[in-house]
C-alpha cells in the first residue's frame, strides 16, 4: 500500500486525513490496518514516530458505528498525562467529520470532575491505567461494554509498575474483546504480558529494537563534568539560527531544576522545565508554549521521552547518557519526527563512556565525536553526585544512573532521613507502660470513695 486510498477509508476519515496533511501511510500503518480490521488480537513493534498512534486509531475508527450507548466500547491505555492528551487530541482531528466522543482521564486531577464527564457517556476512553481503574471501581465509568483494548507503550507500563493496574482493568472488562498492543522494545516483561492475555496475535515487527533513525543525523562531545556540560550547551545554545526548538533530556529532576536555575540568566525567558514534580497543568502548558513557539528550549527528564509528539524540533540534546540504552533511541525520536531530518548531540564524560558504547552496540553505529570547542571553558566544580564517584572505578554511571532514575520515579524510592529511621514505640504508653495493678472490688470501690469524701472535708 503506497497510499491511504489504499485502505477503502470512509470519505469522512480520508477528509481528516486531508486536512491533517498526511499523503503516505508509514511502514507500521500499512502492517497494522489489515490485522485491527480483521478483528484479531495484535502486536506491534515500532519505534517512537513510526505513526503508531494512527496506525491503530484508522482501522478502529473505520470499524466504529455511531451508537448512543454511555458506555466506551474502545478504551486506549497510555502511561502519562501527557499522552493522554496527545491521544485524545489526534483522534478529535481524525473523528472531525464523524459523530464520534472521545474523553481523556489521568490522575492528578480532580477524580469527581472526570466522574462527571464520564457519566455524560463517550464512545472512546482514553486514560492512564490508575486513574481508569479508579473511576471503574467508583462505579462511574462502565467497561462492560468494551470491544476493543489498545495498550500504547506498553513497556513503559510495565517498566513503571503498571502490571497489577493492567491485570486489575483486565479482570473487569469482558473476556471477548480484541487486545491490540503497540511498544518500542519487545522485553520479558511484554512477553509474559501477551503469552498471559492475548490470544494467538498477529506481530508485526517493523524495526528491530535498537535500529537507530536514519534520518537523525547524531555527534557527541566528551565533556569532563556537569558544569562544563553547562558552559558547552550556552555556547551552542546561543546560535538561535541553528538551535531554534531544542529538547535537553537530563537524568533526574534535582538537575533538571538546577540546570534550569543556572541557565536563567542567558535564557530565562526562552525555556521552560518538565518533570513528575511539576503539577500536570504548568506540564501542559510548558508543553503548549514549546509547541506554538512561545519558548525555543525545553528541559525534560525522561518523562517526555516517550510518545509525545511536537512538531519541527531542531536539536534534541542528551545532556547525560541515559541508564538504558533503549531510554536514548527514545529520547533522540523527539526529533526527525514522520520521517522528517533530525539533529541530536550527546554529552558524555568518561565515566558515562561506557554507557555510550552500550548505546552504541545495540545501534551497531559509532556516534561521531566533535572536537570539544576550544573557547568553552572548563570548569573544575563537581557536583555533588560527581564528587560521591570520584574515586570509584568501572562503569560508575551506571550505578549513579539507576539511583538518579529512582528519583524520577518519585518519594518513595528515596533513603530515609536520619530523624525517619527510628523505630516506631507506638508512643508514649507503649514506651512507658503502666504497671500492673490489681483490680479493685465493687466494696473496695465503695471505701476508697468514702474515703476521699472524708479528706475533702
């Protein structure tokens, strides 16, 4: 198929399609659209902008009759908020010229505003596996009447805990549905996943985890520590021309935060910062004002690093190498978006060496390294997470990494303060507890009463 005419698509969708400006299907469409029609369970591999949104959102739609029934019969699970409304928007732009509801649901909202607009009926929910199983079990949001179930990014739900909120969603929506499934890496996880739920899928295979983009053009710079990276990234930052809409992945939100602070004197009115910490409004509208162009740099943890898709960015710049080698194809496929040309530079001290040959390996593609420019200083000031490593040997970054990642996932995987490791006493009773006395008789009672009578008087 070398068209969407190809797909015999309702004149509505084809009008949408027009509209959008999409003339090709992409490699992953063209598979899926057949496999979806047919109503049989399926999984797809792809790689982040390959089109996968779109890939299960036009067999779906094209198969989707108008009904006045409250209840979704299509429900698309996503790991973020972000994506969410990323998906809720792209299938509003499809379903322009058709009757169709869509309604997006994610935590870190008011639950009882969404029971409400779930209440008013939709005929495709999308949401985050929490926050759906949530408004289930308060009763406000019916599943029984779900065909079809699209999980998108499935590893990583499953790379963030999501297993047991998946299985829950499972065991309250009908056993006879179709299970469509899409992720950028097929890992043990999402292989027991399917062998547990999916009956006899269709794969569809379209890049083998660990193909690099081919129209991402990538280089990468040895940089000695944190603050030299800054002085790097201010030096090439400051060709506007060239660095017009520019992501900077970074580690953890701590140096998310702190590279934003350092950065605000040369740029502060041209960026903005994202991570789990910042409320879900400030992140959609960071988002927004990158989007639209209101600001040219955006400063993410590996939050944004999957799914989100934004138009024209020039430049994603990995300001660390990521803790697993998948997390950079991820972050680097924020550019050459629909097979646009991209542009992406790593940052990388030694001790992160190791990491990049890993990055390295599963691409089968040696990053070219650029001469380190000579007027950028080089600083000597560490950080603290520099200083703690200094003096350990082997591949260092990958320990610190893994603790660095933790803090992305947020409180409850930090080390306990001094003052919370104490044992819990149970309180003053329980540290000091009374001494046992015999109890008193009703007559013994009756005497000691008297008998302080007698002392008032």
């Amino acid at each position: 198929m070398n068209t969407f005419n190809d797909f015999n698509l309702k004149k509505q969708l084809y009008n949408a399609i027009e509209e959008l400006g999409f003339t090709e299907p992409t490699p992953i469409q063209t598979e899926s659209f057949p496999i979806i029609s047919s109503g049989k369970d399926m999984v797809g591999i792809a790689q982040t902008g390959t089109g996968k949104t779109m890939a299960y959102l036009l067999p779906l739609l094209q198969e989707l009759a108008f009904r006045k029934s409250p209840n979704p019969r299509i429900l698309i699970l996503v790991p973020t908020r972000e994506l969410v409304v990323q998906v809720v928007k792209m299938t509003q732009e499809l379903c322009k010229y058709q009757s169709v509801h869509v309604l997006g649901v994610y935590g870190g909202t008011n639950i009882n505003t969404q029971k409400q607009a779930v209440m008013e009926g939709m005929d495709i929910l999308v949401g985050t596996p929490g926050r759906v199983f949530d408004l289930a079990v308060s009763k406000a949001l019916m599943l029984a009447e779900v065909k079809k179930l699209v999980i998108d990014e499935v590893d990583v739900m499953l790379d963030e805990g999501f297993r047991r909120q998946l299985e829950d969603i499972f065991d309250i929506m009908p056993e006879k549905r179709q299970n469509i499934m899409f992720s950028a890496t097929m890992t043990e996880e999402v292989s027991d996943l399917i062998d547990d739920f999916f009956i006899t899928p269709e794969r569809v295979n379209i890049a083998v985890s660990g193909t690099r983009l081919e129209n991402i053009v990538q280089r990468c710079f040895n940089v000695p520590n944190f603050y030299t990276k800054q002085n790097l990234l201010v030096n090439l930052l400051k060709d506007r021309v060239e660095f017009n809409k520019v992501i900077i992945f970074i580690s953890t939100k701590r140096l998310a935060d702190l590279l934003f602070s350092n950065l605000e004197d040369d740029f502060g009115h041209e960026m903005e910062v994202i991570h789990s910490n910042k409320s879900q409004n400030y992140r959609l509208e960071s988002v927004k004002r990158f989007e639209e162009g209101e600001v040219r740099l955006l400063i993410a943890t590996d939050l944004m690093a999957r799914g989100i898709d934004l138009d024209s960015v020039s430049h994603v710049i990995n300001f660390d190498v990521p803790s697993y080698p998948e997390n950079y194809l991820h972050r680097i496929g924020r550019s050459g978006r629909a097979a646009k040309k991209g542009k992406t530079i790593l940052f990388f001290t030694d001790k992160e060496r190791e990491a990049k040959e890993e990055i390295e390996a599963l691409m089968n593609y040696k990053i070219p390294q650029v001469r380190f420019p000579k007027d950028v200083p080089v600083s000597q000031q560490l950080i603290e997470e520099e200083r703690t490593n200094t003096n350990r040997g082997g591949n260092s970054n990958k320990s610190v990494s893994k603790k660095l990642n933790n803090d992305e996932a947020g409180a409850a995987f930090h080390e306990k303060k001094a003052k919370n490791q104490k044992v819990n006493l149970g309180g003053p009773y329980k540290r000091n507890p009374p001494k046992y006395k015999k109890p008193q008789k009703r007559g013994d009672k009756i005497q000691n009463m008297a008998s302080k009578k007698r002392k008032g008087k």
